[in-house]
C-alpha cells in the first residue's frame, strides 16, 4: 500500500468519469446505451429459453449490471437538464423514443420468460415433492414377496435413504 502525505494533498490519480457534458451527447449517449442494453435482455431471454446453465445466466447478469448502473446515471443527468432536454432537434427526441420503446419490448419479454421459467419450475417441484409425500404414505414394504405380519407395522424411518430426496433444478 502506497503511503499518502496528509499534509500534502495530491490530486487524485484516478481517471475523471467519462460521461456525456451537454445534453445532446447525453441523448446519444442514452441511445447507445438502450439500444445495447435491448440486445443483451434479448440474449439473456434466449438464453433462458434454452434452458442454459446457472453459471451462464449469472454471467450474463454481471455483464448488465455495469450497463444498467451507467443507463440510470445518464438517463438521470438527462432529466434533471429540463432546458437542454426541451432544446434537443426532433429527430434525437425521436430517436430516444424508438429506443425506449425497445428497450421497454425486450425487458417485457424478458420478465415474460423468466415468469414461464419460475412457473415451469414451480409445477415441476410440486410434482416431486407430491410423489414423495405419496410415497411416504405406503405401508407396505416396498420390495419383497412375503406378507407383512399383521402386528409388524411399516415405520417410515426418520433418518437415511428413505428420507432424503435430491431434486435436480435445472430445467
């Protein structure tokens, strides 16, 4: 660790934020930004449609986090501008528009896909643990030939293989 001279301050060394300084650029900026965050929700929902892995879906989530933090800064620095958002040309005002309103189409499919996953899963975990409560209510042994004695009553154990029960929960 580098040692730091208090009664020196020094300028920072780490870079300056590189974010749009007029609203113009902003609004392109935002643009950019919509239209890049729209193709990634659209491969996360493909993504999601094929049933891929955890790991994946969780790399393609770290990968939109940084997007997203950038979006609501730009988008923010672009509201609160109310004389330079009025003084954008018609054209970008458009643009913004188009772009939002596919951002606004991709999220919707992407949440649409997530819900039929999550609902998906839910059918799929209720119809296993309705087999093995179904299960657990049998009395009889469940291999061998020879009658149970009438005093002799199937127990279900309350430890060991009988009891547990692995669910696998990729779709």
């Amino acid at each position: 660790m580098d040692k730091v001279d208090v009664r020196f301050p020094q300028p920072s060394k780490a870079p300056a934020a590189n974010l749009p300084k007029n609203a113009g650029e902003r609004a392109d900026a935002l643009v950019e930004l919509m239209d890049r965050l729209s193709a990634h929700l659209a491969r996360e929902t493909e993504a999601v449609m094929r049933h891929c892995t955890s790991a994946e879906l969780a790399r393609l989530a770290r990968e939109k986090q940084p997007m997203m933090l950038v979006y609501e800064e730009v988008s923010r620095l672009l509201r609160v501008d109310r004389e330079g958002m009025a003084a954008l040309p018609d054209e970008t005002k458009a643009r913004l528009r188009e772009a939002t309103r596919a951002l606004y189409e991709a999220s919707a499919a992407n949440a649409e896909a997530l819900r039929r996953n999550s609902a998906a899963q839910k059918i799929l975990v209720d119809t296993v643990v309705g087999a093995i409560n179904r299960a657990r209510q049998v009395t009889t042994v469940a291999y061998g030939t020879a009658p149970v004695p009438p005093r002799a009553t199937y127990v279900t154990p309350t430890h060991g293989p009988s009891t547990s029960a692995t669910l696998n929960t990729r779709l």
